[in-house]
C-alpha cells in the first residue's frame, strides 16, 4: 500500500508506527511482541455483539508492548491523531493498567508515540528504587507531537 499520499489520520500514524518497529527489530528483539488491539472501527450490529460477547472491550489502548521494562510490566499506548479526544473508558483503563504495573501513555501523532517506544525500549528491565530508571515522560502523561507533555 502507498502510503505517501494518504491523509494523516489515527489509522496512518499507526502505520508509521509499525513500520518503525518493523525496521527497528534487529536492535529490539523485543518488538515482536509489539501488537495493535482492534477494538474500533465500524460494525454491523450482530459482529459488534458478537465480539462484546467474545471480550471486546470499549477503552483498550491501541498499541500494546508486554514487555516488562524499569519495573513496569509492559507499555499501552492510546495513539490519537492531533485533535482527537480521549474518551472517558480509555482514560479509565490506561489509570487501571497502571495501577497494576502497566506504563501507560496517551500519544498525539506517530512521532510522539515512537519516542516513548525508544524511551520505554531502553530501560532496564528492573528499578532498584533509585529513580535511574525512569522513563522520560511520567506514567499516565499525554505527549503531543510538538513534545509538550500533560498530566492524564
């Protein structure tokens, strides 16, 4: 698919985003496991009670790294185009994820989201409870494309 011309939009910036995992994956292993979970998009009425019924879930991050890093036991990431909305089930989960050991970020643009997939991938994969090993943006933060960070 030729992407060059395509409109940026949520679906595009998660493409950029996996094809950096795609290219980065000699370096980080680990990227593999890096995985989109389809909970959006439009349904037909008896495929949408069909996957409620099979564990869908409204609010689930887009991208998701179960990968443990700097004491944190894996990486959700809710990416958003620039002016998209968090919703209130999303924010709910990501705050559920992180209180059980998930770091837990929302990303505007593909460029925010591959910067926090650097950071999180560079960790260590233990803290010994001196702060050396923290990621660059604070748990449950939201980063915009322009670096700009706010609290969830």
């Amino acid at each position: 698919m030729n992407r060059g011309r395509m409109l940026r939009s949520e679906d595009t910036e998660q493409m950029r985003v996996f094809d950096w995992a795609h290219w980065k994956r000699a370096r980080h292993p680990e990227l593999f496991l890096l995985h989109h979970i389809p909970n959006g998009g439009s349904r037909n009425a008896a495929e949408a009670v069909k996957l409620k019924a099979m564990g869908v879930k409204a609010g689930v991050p887009d991208i998701h790294l179960p990968v443990p890093k700097g004491g944190y036991n894996g990486l959700w990431i809710e990416l958003k185009a620039e002016g998209g909305r968090i919703r209130p089930e999303q924010r709910e989960f990501l705050q559920a994820a992180a209180e059980y050991g998930g770091y837990c970020i929302v990303c505007y643009g593909a460029d925010a989201a591959i910067a926090v997939l650097e950071d999180y991938l560079n960790l260590q994969p233990i803290n010994t409870g001196l702060r050396e090993n923290l990621p660059r943006v604070p748990n449950l933060s939201i980063l915009r494309e322009d670096g700009r960070i706010k609290e969830l």
